[in-house]
C-alpha cells in the first residue's frame, strides 16, 4: 500500500503568510555562505542542509488522504481543502476521462473535513463513481445539506458523478477493491469520529485523526492497543501540545506525547503526527517534531519506532 498526504492540518486552512515567506527567505540568506550558492548542486545540497521548517512548509491545507494498493486503486480518506489539489492531479488519469473510480471513506463531518468536496472537479464528470463509506448512516443527508443553495450555488445533485453510499457498522469488515480491506474503531471527538484500519497483504495502515486520548483514557486503553497492535503505518491526531490538551479536555484532539505512548505499547512501526494545529507556523511544528523525538528517546532509546511529521506530499509505501 501507498499513502499520499494532501491536507495536514486540523481545524481551518491556514496558508503561509507573505511575512512568513520573507522569513524564511532572511532565513536562509543568513545561513548560506559564499560555496553553499555556486552552483545548482551547491545550493540544492544547501537547502537539504537545512531544517524542514527553513526550506520548506508542512502545508495549510485541511484533512485529505490518498490509499493505493499494490494495483493502483485509488481510495480517498475525507475531504478537506486538500482534496482540491488532488482532484486536480485526478484529472490527469481515468478521472479526467469519466471512466475513475475510487471509494471515499468519511471519518465524521466537520468542516475541516469536508470543505474541498465542492471544489473537487471529478465530481463534475459523468462516468466517474465515487463509492462512499462511513459509519454514519446518514451521510449522504450530510453531505446534501453542505450543498443548499445559502451555502453554495450549485447543489450536490449537480455533481454528474456517480456517487453511491454505503453504511458501515463499526468493526465490520469491509473489501475495497481486491486487495485492500478495512474496518473502524470510534473515538473519542464531539458528535463522533471513526478511525479506519486498512490491511493488504499482512500490512496495516491505520488513520486516526480527530481522536481524543487523555491521561484519564490512558489507563483503560488496552481495547485500543489491539486495535493498533503492530501498525505499519499509524496517522494519529496531535493537534496539540501536551500542555494544551490539559487546557482542552474534551476539544478532542490528542497530544504528540500521548501518540508516542501508544505508538510504543502497541508496538507501530511508523508513527505519523497529523492534524497540525492551524496557529503552528512550521517553525513551531519543528520544535513539536523535536519534542517528540527526544520524548521517544526518554522511554525508548533503542526501540524502532519512527516518528515522522505529516507535510503535504509526504509519501509512505508498506
């Protein structure tokens, strides 16, 4: 399987700001010696030189997620201003043709979670078929209301796509395409959430974003360690320091120390830190990345866990 990042953070869009281009462009300026810019090898081994937040971004765009199996079929993870981009390079392919096909899981309905739907082209095209699947047995309602007129001019059933839905009860498990198979687990978030275990071939990518773990959960945890248990892949909500999510029971959202927790009881492979905080410019998201690493360290020294930061682009294969 293959995962591709195009929507990292949580809450609301939240693009880098002109000053914040300046920045880091006095940034890098200031780092760079008279060598480091003779030539294009010198400067493009300059900028890999530099931290993430110096030469890059993470990204502002909201929650959207692309799954491939070992064939290339294409499975959507919710539609936040991410899934603009991704419709976009869709169009390239089948998609731009009228003949794609992809199922599309829904995690909840939050804005941030959904608001690239209207804007996603393929939609537009007949012959296309988007296979819907959630554990909301009123999905489509949902998605229909976003659609009315006071909130956007053109309605749902105006999309010429085929879209089909399909009700999902939690731990049911569900084929999608003839490789991957994927069932839920809920969790913790206000008006609900569902997480989504996907396996091919022995290997498990899990996405739980928008999933509240505190202290208190913590001690009673051990439902969720087996549902994690051995994750190639985890993308887990950690949307806050563990410092705020003190200050935020209940907002439901995790903490990067709380992810890292999990990650090493449930023996993960790789740990994904996801739904970034919509005020974290990329140089706080570093300091949070940092963070993580040496708290991993503190209580795993040698395990083999790998924390990774999601950005826009990232791409994992298991």
């Amino acid at each position: 399987m293959k995962i591709k990042f195009w929507g990292v953070r949580g809450s609301i869009a939240s693009p880098i700001r002109p000053e914040g281009v300046k920045h880091k462009i006095e940034k890098i300026l200031s780092l760079a010696s008279p060598t480091d810019i003779q030539n294009e090898q010198s400067i493009h081994s300059f900028l890999n030189s530099l931290s993430f937040s110096s030469s890059s971004t993470y990204g502002g765009n909201t929650t959207c997620v692309e799954i491939r199996d070992k064939e290339g079929n294409l499975i959507i993870i919710d539609g936040g201003t991410g899934l603009r981009e991704l419709g976009n390079q869709l169009m390239a392919t089948d998609f731009g043709k009228g003949t794609g096909h992809a199922y599309w899981i829904l995690t909840h309905t939050h804005w941030d979670h959904i608001q690239g739907i209207p804007f996603f082209v393929p939609l537009f095209l007949p012959g296309n078929h988007f296979e819907f699947v959630s554990c909301m047995n009123d999905a489509e309602k949902r998605l229909d209301h976003q659609f009315v007129f006071t909130h956007f001019p053109v309605s749902f059933d105006h999309y010429a796509a085929k879209k089909t839905f399909q009700y999902l009860e939690e731990g049911e498990v569900i084929p999608l395409g003839p490789h991957i198979q994927a069932f839920s687990k809920a969790v913790r978030h206000p008006g609900g959430s569902f997480s989504y275990r996907f396996t091919e071939e022995g290997k498990a990518i899990i996405f739980a974003s928008d999933a509240e773990f505190n202290l208190e959960e913590m001690e009673n945890i051990d439902t969720y360690i087996d549902y994690f248990r051995d994750a190639d892949v985890l993308v887990f909500d950690t949307q806050y320091t563990f410092e705020e999510s003190l200050q935020k029971i209940d907002w439901g959202h995790s903490s990067a120390s709380i992810a890292t927790d999990i990650a090493l009881r449930a023996k993960v492979k790789k740990l994904v830190m996801f739904h970034h905080d919509p005020s974290y410019d990329d140089e706080k998201l570093d300091l949070v990345y940092l963070r993580a690493l040496k708290y991993k360290e503190m209580f795993d020294p040698h395990g083999k866990l790998e924390i990774i930061m999601a950005y826009e682009g990232l791409e994992i294969e298991v």
